[in-house]
C-alpha cells in the first residue's frame, strides 16, 4: 500500500509505557491487596500512584459503580432463562467495557485456551466493526453511555491511520 514508515510510526502504541503489578499491605488484623495497570512515564509514578491508590476507599468506589450500573437497566420477564442471560449478559458487560480497550467479541474475556491452544487472535489488534457492534448494542438502551467511550475511543485513536 506504499504508506511509508511515517504512516506506521503513527499508530499509537497501547502498551507502552504500560505497567502492572500489585501493593500488598497490612495493618497487623487486614491485609489489603491493591493492584494496578497503568499508563505512566516512569517506575517511580507507577509506584507514587499505586501508593495513592492504597490510601482511597476503593471498595466504596467500586460498590457504588457497581449499585449505579444495576440500577439503571431492568428487563421484567416471567421466563427465568430470559432473566438469566439478561443478568450475566450485563454482569460480563459491567466487568470488561470499562478497560482501555474494547470488549472483544468472540466471548469477551473468557477466550482463554489452554496451552498448546492459546488465543492469539491471528485477525489483528483491531476489531471489525462487523462483530464487535454485537456487545455494544445494548448499552445504549440500557443507559450504559460511559462503557460505550472505549469503543468509541478506540475507532478515534486510528483516524491517523485511515485518512487518506
């Protein structure tokens, strides 16, 4: 396609600078495990914001995402199998459409195989919209606009790339 290193040298790069780990304290009777992936431009603002991150009431935080997210969207139904998937539906929803990058849809975050089988998605880094619309379509009706931005986001960081 002739795009030339510069066109390549555009493409932003989601891992770098990326850093995981985990914090693990105690006050003598709780242990608390904290962990964190972060964007960050060096070790030491890894560490400087995990330590932050330790002293904030995240379980608070986390309950009342999770309160909010449950009482937005509600399907009454007399078929307990219908409800079922609707609840798990949501639930998988809930857990992954917050991540930096979008749900992927050939079974969200449970795709792993096991060794020697793993998944490794030989179609790319990038969804097509083709299959990846089929988690996001409910989000809107169900009141989910915050889970939809990390699609939306990730179709505006390639703009670079496509424009001709």
């Amino acid at each position: 396609q002739n795009l030339g290193e510069d066109a390549f040298n555009s493409i932003p790069n989601h891992l770098s600078n990326r850093t995981s780990g985990g914090l693990v304290t105690t006050d003598g009777s709780l242990v608390r495990i904290t962990v964190l992936t972060s964007v960050t431009t060096s070790v030491q603002a890894w560490t400087d914001e995990i330590e932050n991150l330790v002293q904030t009431p995240v379980k608070s935080l986390h309950d009342g995402w999770w309160k909010g997210f449950w009482s937005r969207s509600h399907l009454e139904t007399s078929d307990f199998n219908v409800s079922r998937q609707y609840i798990l539906h949501r639930y998988l929803q809930g857990c992954q459409a917050r991540a930096p990058v979008p749900i992927k849809f050939n079974g969200m975050i449970y795709t792993a195989l096991k060794p020697p089988q793993t998944d490794y998605r030989i179609w790319g880094g990038r969804n097509w919209w083709q299959n990846l619309r089929m988690p996001y379509y409910n989000m809107l009706p169900a009141g989910d606009f915050e889970m939809f931005k990390t699609v939306l986001g990730s179709f505006l960081a390639t703009r670079p790339q496509v424009r001709a």
